[in-house]
C-alpha cells in the first residue's frame, strides 16, 4: 500500500512520523520473506493514538512491526502499511534491580547490557532475535525460563481505549508464548526486575545456553525460531524428525537439516511456499500422532 496523499503526507510529518516508501518486508524479517508496502517509523510515541486516528480517517490498514524473527509476512503488495518504532537514546535506564527498557531494544544486547552491570536471571535469551517488544508480546523463552517472570510493569498502547496506559505485571497473563495482550496493542516500554548476580555468574549460564543453541539450532540460516509451538508435554521437532521430514522443501522453504521444527528460506522462498511447508508437515503430524501443531510464527498473509 503507498500513501500518496500530499496532505496526510503533511500531517506524518507534523507528529514525528518517517515515511519510507516501499520498505521491503523481505528485509525486515529474519525469515527474508515478504512482500512491500509503506513503513511508518514513529519517534514520538504519545502521538500515536493521533497516529492511529490519522490512519482511520485516512481509510488506511496497518500493522505493527517489532524486530521481524517470529513473522511470516505474504508475498507481493501489501494491503496495510506497517508502523515501526524508532529506537530512543538510551533505550535501558537502569534504577536499582528495574530495568526501564524500550519496546524497540534489541533484546540480547538488553539482556548483555543488565549483565554488565551485574543483573541477571536472563541468560537463556541471550540468542533470542528480536525486540524487547516483541519478547514481551509472546512472552518469548529458552532454557527454562521466559521474559514474563520479570515484568514489573508496560507501558503499551492499548488500541480497544485508543490510549497508552501503564499496565502493572500482574495484570498481564503469561503463559507458554501466550500473553492476555489484545493482538492490537503495541508494547512501547517495560520495566523489568531483575535478580543481582555477578556478571562473571552470568556470563557462565550465557555460554551454557549458547553452546546448547548453537549445538541443536541452525542458527546461521533466514528462520523465524520454531515454527510450531511445542504441544503440552511433546516437542514439535522430535515429532517432526520422527517422520523422516528434515530436509523436507517446497520450493526454497524447508524444513531444517539441523532442527526440525525451523523451516529456513534456503534461498528466495515464497510466503505461499513457506505455508504450503508448515500446512504439509502439520498435516503429517496430525495424521500420524493425532495432534493439531499451532503456529508459533505470526502470519500476516495478504
Ligand atoms: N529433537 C529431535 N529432533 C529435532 C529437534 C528436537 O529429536 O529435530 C528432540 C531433542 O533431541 C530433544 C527434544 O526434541 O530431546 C526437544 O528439543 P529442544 O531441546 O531443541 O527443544 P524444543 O522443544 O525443540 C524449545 C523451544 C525453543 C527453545 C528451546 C530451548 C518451542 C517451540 N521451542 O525447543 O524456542 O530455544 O526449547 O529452550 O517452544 C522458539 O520458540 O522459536 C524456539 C526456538
């Protein structure tokens, strides 16, 4: 979708926000997939709702972006334009145990950053692409342990009251790579707490992690991370590579060699072959073991 209009043009402008004509999704996602449409990048969030209003009146679709590893977005133009945070400076305070942290933050140099300074207790998402907000939305997690346990309080733009509001950690639910967000807020910051540990203490669990990731995740390859979200006491990828489908491909999409439940872009895949993959391997798994795999990647199919 291009936005055309001189006059809405004008009125981005005025409320801070950098139109990029024609972003290619494709190079915003970890996956390499995705088609173009105009992107919104926003430096000022308290205009967002009056962002948010200008594209009602304007009749115009959008979305919202994080960092791109956990998105499958659909081929050629896109009917929406994607909105985008730009990222603060500095994008963590720290204050004692609380981390302040923007949703835009990538989120291994977050987790490097606190342990630098000695706070810990997230070493396991250390090789976890993406952003803070992004982390936050799913409830993102590895080894044990996941990015909800520390959240003391967000702040979000909450789009059923058109406003941003500050939502307090035990308001929020967060549940396996589930949380009670509604899919149309946006995360724009969060205040972590976070356990004093010695950074040399936490610089040992993050090589532990690392090693175990780097021994079991194809780690150099365009993926989203898992594919699948893991069933209630099974493992997706071991049900996966139980039958026999590494390697398996729909033109350049294709299931890992290395880990079964990461389906890579091996060169240009499409959004249609990508999906025809994960609609294939889910149908096996469903055939064979009885289980319906959810997704774990978030699809925005045209
Ligand atoms: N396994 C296989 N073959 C495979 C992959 C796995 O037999 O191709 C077996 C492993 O040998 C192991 C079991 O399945 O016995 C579980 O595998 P693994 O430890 O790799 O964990 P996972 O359940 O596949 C989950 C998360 C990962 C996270 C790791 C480590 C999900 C869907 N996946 O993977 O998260 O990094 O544990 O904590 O919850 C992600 O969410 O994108 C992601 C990568």
């Amino acid at each position: 979708m291009r936005v055309e209009d001189p006059k809405f043009k004008a009125e981005l402008a005025a409320i801070a926000v950098e139109l990029r004509p024609g972003a290619s999704l494709a190079a915003l996602t970890s996956l390499g997939i995705g088609g173009t449409t105009d992107l919104l990048r926003i430096s000022k969030r308290q205009f967002i709702p009056d962002l948010i209003s200008l594209l009602e009146r304007h009749h115009i679709a959008y979305k919202f972006l994080g960092g791109g590893s956990n998105l499958l977005v659909g081929d050629g133009e896109l009917p929406w334009v994607i909105l985008q945070l730009a990222k603060p400076d500095p994008e963590i305070v720290l204050d004692g145990n609380l981390a302040h942290v923007d949703a835009a933050a990538d989120l291994g140099r977050t987790v490097t950053y606190c342990a630098k300074h000695d706070f810990g207790g997230m070493e396991g998402l250390i090789g976890v692409p993406g952003t803070v907000g992004g982390a936050l939305r799913m409830n993102a997690g590895a080894y044990g342990m996941q990015i909800g346990s520390f959240v003391r309080e967000v702040k979000l733009y909450r789009a059923a009251e058109r406003k941003i509001e500050i939502l307090r950690g035990h308001e929020i639910s967060f549940e396996y790579r589930h949380t009670s967000f509604a899919p149309d807020d946006m995360m724009l910051a969060v205040t972590l707490e976070l356990p004093s540990k010695s950074f040399k203490e936490i610089l040992q669990g993050i090589r532990i992690c690392n090693e175990k990731r780097r021994s079991s995740q194809p780690l150099g390859q365009k993926s989203a991370g898992c594919i699948f979200k893991n069933p209630p006491g099974a493992s997706a990828g071991r049900m996966i590579d139980e039958l026999g489908l590494k390697g398996h491909s729909v033109g350049d999409a294709k299931v890992s060699d290395r880990h079964a439940n990461f389906f890579v872009n091996a060169g240009q895949a499409s959004a249609k072959d990508m999906l025809t993959l994960m609609a294939n391997v889910r149908s096996r798994v469903e055939k064979s073991f009885g289980v319906k795999l959810e997704h774990e990647v978030v699809v925005w199919n045209a």
